[in-house]
C-alpha cells in the first residue's frame, strides 16, 4: 500500500453572486466557448477523485452545467454570507476526506499541474498548501484533515485566510510559474487577462 493513498476532495465554491461582473458570471464562456465555471471545474476533475461544488440556492443553470462537468453539486442557502459560510459547507459534504483543494470557480485559468502539486502536498502531509508564482501566493489553497473542524466552523466573507493566518508555520509553498493562481474574473474587463 502506497504511503500517499490519501484522499483529497476538490471544493468548487461557485456560490458568488457576480454582481460586478454583471450577473451570470461563472456561465459566462470564454474564448473557446467553454463557461469560466466549467473550466475550473475541469481542472480540479482532473487531479482530485472527487469535486463538490458549492453553488446559491436556486441557481439551477449553473447546478446543472456543474453536475454536467461531474461535480458533486450542493445549493447552499446560506451563501449570501460569504465565502467562509460556502466553504464551511463545501467541507462538510466531504467531511470524510484527508484534505480538501479550495478552488474558486472564478479562476479558471489554474493549470491543472499547478493543482497537482497542491494535492500532491497535501497527500505529503502538509497541513496547508498553496501555489507561489513570482513572490505572490494564490489559489487554490488546500488542507488537511486536521484542519476539517475550524473549515466547517468557518462563517462570513472572511473565507480560510484566518486559519492559514493562525497556522502558519503548517504552510507548504508549492513554487510554480503559472500566472493563473493570482488571476480572478471580476469583471468582463477581466476576460481578456492571462
């Protein structure tokens, strides 16, 4: 038995309301016709066994183009908390894992390698793991089992940032040249970036 058999899920939090981008955000395609949260999606499929995405409740057009890609799909009522409050459910519906790969559906230019080597960090026993590129951290960050109970505690806007703060001497850097960990889509000016 391989000593890195560990079990890491994906979350896809895709709960946002894309209100600066003008609403419909994560459907929105890119330049190859592909939606910005089907893409995302895709990249964590391919390095994670599992992938549980987080979407508000009654947004079925991205439920169903989500559950399509072969994401685990949970509407959450309580997504117009924040971040923290989308994450902490994300966890628990795969409360079972060894670790967890945070990803945002609005970054859907991560390189799935990028993503592999977070996982792969993590399947290392690192407790926290995050890509670097050029001095910078980005996304998407993940964690370890032993972590599950402050994730699933997490509430508000203020996602995992406090628990990366409180635990920083657990952070395993992944160093990668891959500008996509820094690159969000807020806005439409933002298509045209990366």
């Amino acid at each position: 038995m391989s000593l890195n058999r560990k079990f890491i899920a994906g979350i896809l939090l895709a709960a946002g309301a894309g209100s600066r981008f003008g609403g419909e955000k994560l459907l929105h395609p890119l330049e190859d016709g592909v939606a910005i949260a089907a893409h995302a999606a895709r990249h964590l499929l391919a390095v994670t066994p599992e992938v549980v995405a987080v979407v508000r409740w009654g947004d079925f057009p991205l439920y169903d183009l989500l559950e399509e890609e072969g994401c685990q799909v949970t509407m959450f009522q309580g997504a117009a908390r924040g971040m923290g409050a989308s994450l902490a459910h994300g966890v628990a519906q795969a409360r079972g894992a060894d670790g967890w790969v945070i990803a945002l559906a609005d970054m859907p230019r991560i390189a799935p390698d990028t993503l592999r080597q977070v996982v792969a960090a993590l399947e290392e026993g690192a407790q926290i793991a995050a890509p670097i590129c050029k001095g910078e951290r980005g996304h998407p960050v993940g964690f370890g089992a032993a972590l599950r109970n402050e994730l699933i505690a997490l509430d508000g806007d203020q996602g995992a940032r406090a628990i990366v703060e409180r635990h920083r001497d657990a952070l395993k850097l992944v160093e990668c040249n891959d500008p996509g960990i820094l690159l969000d889509i807020d806005r439409k000016s933002d298509l045209g970036a990366g």
